[in-house]
C-alpha cells in the first residue's frame, strides 16, 4: 500500500499520488496517460493532473488497483 509519508513532490496537490516505492514500470502511463507522467530525472511516474471526471476517478482507481507495487495512493479514503 503506498504511503503518503513517502509520496513523491513531483505529484500535483490532491488525494491520488505515487510514492517513492515506484518502479517506473510504465503500467500507470499506458493506463492513464492524462493522469500520469514520466519524472525523467528520478526515474518514476507521478500524477501530472488529478482526476475530475467520474469517469477519470474510475480509470485511476482501477489503475491504483492494478499496480505491481502498490505504489498509487488514494489519501482521501
């Protein structure tokens, strides 16, 4: 589960973020491409715009869901 102590600076203000146990597996951006970017420097993905939509808080649910490392956080449950 991922942790909001860890959760990276890259990430836009809001309730969903990426921590710092990321792996850079790209899952994230090929599954929401709107929501998660690419830190090229670090080497991890973080959320680049928080959802609006309940279709986008759907999508990043399921991608929070599905990630390998349990690295996609939700600090408003």
């Amino acid at each position: 589960m991922a942790s909001l102590s860890d959760r990276l600076p890259q990430n836009q203000p809001g309730v969903y973020y990426v921590d710092s146990t990321c792996i850079d597996c790209d899952q994230c951006r090929v599954s929401a491409p709107d929501i998660f970017a690419r830190d090229e420097d670090a080497g991890v993905s973080y959320v680049q715009r928080q959802p609006v939509s309940a279709e986008e808080i759907a999508q990043i649910e399921e991608v929070l869901a599905e990630c390998a490392t349990d690295s996609i956080g939700n600090d408003g449950v």
